[in-house]
C-alpha cells in the first residue's frame, strides 16, 4: 500500500503519531510508527489490535515496514479519529465535560471494555488521553499495555508462569496493581472511574500528589479511593463507587455497570453529535487534532513484580517518567511505499 505521510499529530517517548492518507483513494488514517530495532511494544500492539472488532475499538488498518531517511520503520496504521481525545475535549469545553455527555462516553468505553473482557483481554492503560473521539462518540485507543488475562493464551511469545510485567499510568492505577498483585478486568474499571473523576472535574483524580513513589504507595496501601465530587448526582456518585472500589473481588464488572441507572439516563438524553460537531476540526491539517496521542510507553514502562510490595512501589516510582508530546508544524507530507505489507 503506498500512502502519504502528513505532519505528526502526537508523539510519546518513542513511537510517533501522524495524519496519512492512501495515494490511490485518499482515504485518511493515522500511522504509529518507530525504528524497526525498537518497535517490540509497537508489534505486539498490532497484534492485539488486529484481532479486535467492535465500534466501540479504534479501527486496525493494517500495518507495514517502510525505509525513510535510511532506516527501518515499523508502522502501524489505525482509523483517523479527528475528535482528538477526551482530554482534549475537557480543555476544549472549559476544564470539565457535563454530567450527561460524561455518562455517554463511559457508557462507549464500558461497551468496549465488555468486548475485550470478553475476549479475555486487559487493557491496562483506559485513561482520557487514551479515548478517542469522533462523529459516532468515543473509542478505545493505544493497547500498547494490553494483555492477555490468562497467561496461557498469550501470542507474543511468553511462557505461561513467566514473571508478569505491569504497565499502565500510575494516577489511573489499581490498588491492586500498585502492589504488584494483578493486572486485569477490574484494574481497567477502576480506571473508567479515575477518568470519569478527570472528565468531570477537568483534574487528575489524585490531586496534590507530585511525587510518583508516593503517589503509588498512597494508592496501593492508604485505604483511599480517588475523592467523588460532590456536585455529581446521585446516581453518577453510585456508579463511581462501583467502579472505585478498593477490592477488586467488589468492583462491579463492565457487564453490571452497562445496567446501571446513571447510564441508561444519561445515553438516552445524549447529545453527543451536537458537542462533537462544535469542536470538531475539518480536515486533517487543522492544527488542533490530537493534542496528545501517546504511547505505550509515557508513564507506564513495564515493570517485574517483585516479592517485596513496597520495593515495587519505589521502583515504579524511580522508572516512571512523563512522555513530552507536542505538536510538530512540518506540513510536509512524505510518500511512503511499503517494503513489507498486509
């Protein structure tokens, strides 16, 4: 498949993000791309996502390797979602979303979470940053932290009863997860609740907390959930204590919280193509198109659990590090020819 690089539209600690659009039918997508020497996260990404089917799941394109500037680039390409990501929608609609568009969106996130769930898969990295918008609403994005529930079924190679490797964002961190215990299902729900607390309050849902050793200490041993806000209604308070619960064995799964009151009101009333429509840029050289696309690796290297739970917290909290995405003006476009395709 031959296609045309355009500007970078997000990039993480290593992988980037740009606008595409095929020579032959001007379709638009978006591209991953990274050296081929170090695209391992970015492969077993494509892995996962190329089994994925569900409207409410960034849509794979395919992906090949091309030669650009005299190196190897593995590329994985992806539906183009203009919407940019929900955070950007919080900073575009002045620091928080409203109550009813909120239940939209988590309502599309747990759709999509109960699919992969289903599918025996984690993702392991739900956060603003990482829900994408467009026409239709939201969709999960970057399965760069993905993981197969269930050892054995894994495809990237690994031995059931390997030590298991953690990633994910450690303000959107399970207890659980913090700790070095698990990775699953219920880590993902704990996440919709942090991100629901960022789309409602414009803030992380950990606020004063700078230091990222502590940040994970407090969160894996203090007893505290992520502070609910009070102007919430009832019935949006309810479905956040569902989902924040501390044990994990007590949050409810995506399956129950799809038959909870606050979201069959809040999806009926939607508005959602209204909200989309005035934020929405129109084309792919609008230069507010996904503020921050990041990947799998910004905060969430992967980390070997260890015996010691508090040695864990300090090493994660000595390896995280924040991913710098900005935008890149160059209005350039590239044409790539693909050396190795599907």
């Amino acid at each position: 498949m031959d296609w045309t690089r355009g500007h970078t539209i997000g990039r993480g600690s290593s992988a980037t993000v740009s606008a595409a659009k095929s020579i032959w039918c001007d379709e638009v997508f978006a591209v991953k791309s990274v050296e081929l020497s170090e695209s391992q996260l970015l492969q077993k990404e494509q892995k996962i996502l190329s089994q994925l089917s569900s409207p409410y799941i960034v849509i794979y394109k395919g992906y090949d390797v091309t030669k650009e500037k005299d190196k190897l680039t593995f590329n994985l390409m992806m539906e183009y979602m203009s919407g940019g990501t929900i955070s950007n929608a919080i900073r575009k609609q002045g620091g928080r979303i409203n109550e009813q568009l909120i239940g939209c969106y988590a309502k599309q996130i747990l759709l999509g979470l109960e699919y992969l769930h289903s599918r025996g898969i984690a993702h392991c990295d739900i956060k603003g940053q990482n829900i994408l918008l467009g026409k239709t609403g939201a969709k999960i994005a970057d399965f760069g932290c993905a993981r197969w529930v269930d050892a054995a079924e894994r495809d990237d190679g690994s031995a059931a009863g390997s030590i298991e490797q953690f990633g994910g964002t450690p303000m959107f961190m399970a207890p659980e997860v913090a700790r070095g215990e698990e990775q699953g299902c219920p880590a993902d729900i704990w996440a919709l609740g942090c991100t629901i607390v960022e789309m409602a309050t414009g803030r992380s849902p950990w606020t004063n907390m700078t230091n990222t050793a502590s940040l994970l200490y407090l969160i894996a041993f203090s007893g505290e959930s992520p502070e609910i806000p009070k102007f919430l209604s009832l019935q949006a308070k309810d479905f956040l204590y569902k989902c924040l619960r501390r044990d994990a064995k007590e949050r409810w799964t995506a399956k129950e919280l799809l038959r909870h009151p606050f979201l069959e009101e809040s999806y009926s009333n939607s508005t959602i193509n209204q909200d989309y429509a005035t934020s929405s840029p129109t084309s792919i050289l609008d230069q507010d198109i996904w503020n921050s696309v990041e990947e799998s690796e910004k905060m969430n290297h992967s980390i070997q659990t260890v015996s010691s739970a508090l040695q864990r917290v300090r090493e994660l909290g000595s390896n995280s590090r924040e991913s710098k995405c900005g935008w890149n003006d160059d209005q350039i476009w590239i044409t790539v020819r693909s050396t190795i395709g599907q």
